[in-house]
C-alpha cells in the first residue's frame, strides 16, 4: 500500500511538472506505461506477489492512472470504459 501511494505521489508530481512544461499529457502517460512494461506469465506474477512488497507492473500503472483527472482529459475516458474508475473510488494524495 505505501509503495501505491509514493507511486501516486511521483506520478502526480511527474504530471504537475508536465504541465509547467507544456507537455503533452498523453505522452506523459504512455512512457509511464512504457516503465512498467514487461510480459510475465501469470505463474511468475503470482510468484512475485507473493513475495514482493511491490505491486505488479500492470496494477502500479492501471491503478495510479486512474486516479489522476488529466488520464480522463488526455484520452477522453468516460464512465463505461474499460480504464474508467468511478470519481467517488480515485484516491488523491496531494
């Protein structure tokens, strides 16, 4: 759980500096992704969780994305979509 909320922290951090910058969100999001990236069988991801602290690769990025509004804007998400997560269930940090 700690290790979910200093990845939010970063990744809202990461998307703050981004605006400064005039940069484009998408891309922002999509090296995100890139980052985490890797191709496991489902035996090995198991074998991970059960015994690292650190969440898998897809759930760091999946769950953190969700939770950030400039996700929605960037890729028009709407309620329905498959990366949509109700407003009421997004955690904020800062």
């Amino acid at each position: 759980m700690s290790e979910n909320i200093a990845d939010q922290g970063g990744l809202t951090a990461g998307i703050e500096a981004n605006k400064n910058e005039h940069g484009d969100m998408q891309e922002l999001f999509k090296n995100y992704a890139r980052i985490w990236a890797s191709k496991e069988s489902p035996e090995i991801i198991k074998t991970i969780a059960a015994f690292d602290v650190h969440a898998p690769g897809p759930e760091r990025v999946n769950v953190q994305v969700q939770c950030q509004p400039e996700f929605y804007k960037a890729f028009n998400v709407q309620e329905g979509d498959g990366m949509w997560l109700d407003p009421d269930k997004r955690v904020v940090i800062w």
